[in-house]
C-alpha cells in the first residue's frame, strides 16, 4: 500500500513539473517587439514573427483573459507593451474603462520563425 502511495505521489509531482514546463518561450527569443493593432509584431532569433492576439486573448468586463477567439482588440481601444506584458485600457461594459495586463510570456511559444500559442 505504501508503494502505491509513493508511486502515486511521484506521478503527481511530474505533473506539476510538466505544468511549469509549459510556461512559453517566446521572450526569450523575441527581443524587438510591437503592437500594430492587436497584432504582436516581433523580431525572433534575427528573422521576423507575428501572432495576431486577438485569436487567444479577450476582454472580460474590463479584465484580460486567455480565451480561445477572444477578440480583445475592439473593445480595448489602447494597448501597449512592457517586456512581456501586454496593457490595455479596456471597456468595461458600462462605458467605463479599466486598465488591465495580461503576461504574454505565459502562453506564447516561439519556434521555427512562428510566435504561437502553447
């Protein structure tokens, strides 16, 4: 029985190492960046890749998500970049707007020439 719990336990904290594994790359390698639009424009390992946000990233009342088809861009009508994080002045749904973050480096890959998201 101890066995099983020890060998439970080990798989667990695999997982948990193979979680953090999954934090993306793409800063590391992506050293000049801008934003045309909700499009992230980079200069990668001397070549150049963009990654349009607006498929991965929403407006959530004024907050920034990682959501599937997102499409932030509209309702977000200022954003601007600090390293790895992405700012924006956000629509709350009220007429109002919030500022808001949201960490790039979080679920963006950089391989062979192409930014994706991991």
């Amino acid at each position: 029985m101890q066995h099983i719990f020890s060998l439970t336990l080990i798989t667990a904290l695999a997982a948990l190492v193979d979680l953090s594994a999954a934090r993306g790359n793409w800063f590391e390698h992506c050293g000049s960046n801008s934003l045309q639009g909700a499009t992230l424009l980079s200069s990668c390992d001397g070549g150049g890749a963009s990654i349009n946000l607006n498929d991965y990233i929403a407006n959530d009342f004024g907050h920034l998500d990682w959501r599937n088809g997102g499409q932030f861009g509209p309702s977000c009508p200022s954003c601007w970049l600090d390293y790895d994080i992405l700012r924006c002045n956000c629509g709350r749904g009220d007429g109002s707007l919030s500022t808001t973050d949201i960490d790039l480096e979080e679920h963006l890959c950089y391989s062979g020439n192409s930014i994706y998201y991991c």
